[in-house]
C-alpha cells in the first residue's frame, strides 16, 4: 500500500517540481523559454493539473488498497 502511494505522489508531483526547478535555477536560458513558451505553459498547466489530481486520487487509493477496508465491510 505504502509503495503505490507514494509511486502516485511522485507520478503527479515530480513534474510540477521539475519545471519549477529548471524556472527557479534559470536552467533554461532565455532564447529556450522564449522558443518553447507554448510548450512550456502546456506542460505546466498539466504538470498543475497532475499535482491537483494526486488529492482526489489519495481517498481512491487508500480505499483500494487497504485491504481490511473491504474486509470489515463484509
């Protein structure tokens, strides 16, 4: 249970975090950002919407994969 939890929490927060890391650091120089800026507002409204979707996914998969949940429903 505890591995696919935490597999879940890295699946939707790891890109928010990179993106931000690369904008916070100024990995990307500023020729790159200005090329790529539709694909970088993409990729961050999707690396947001990724993280949002971990706190609706958490009561789902602690429901599933717990299994005395549906064991002490029976």
């Amino acid at each position: 249970m505890l591995l696919g939890l935490t597999l879940t929490f890295a699946f939707c927060w790891l890109p928010i975090h990179i993106l931000e890391l690369l904008h916070c650091s100024r990995l990307l120089s500023d020729t790159f950002y200005l090329n790529h800026i539709r694909i970088l507002t993409i990729a961050r409204v999707i690396a947001h919407g990724l993280s949002y979707s971990n706190s609706s996914l958490n009561p789902l998969l602690y429901a599933i994969l717990n299994k005395s949940y549906f064991s002490d429903r029976h």
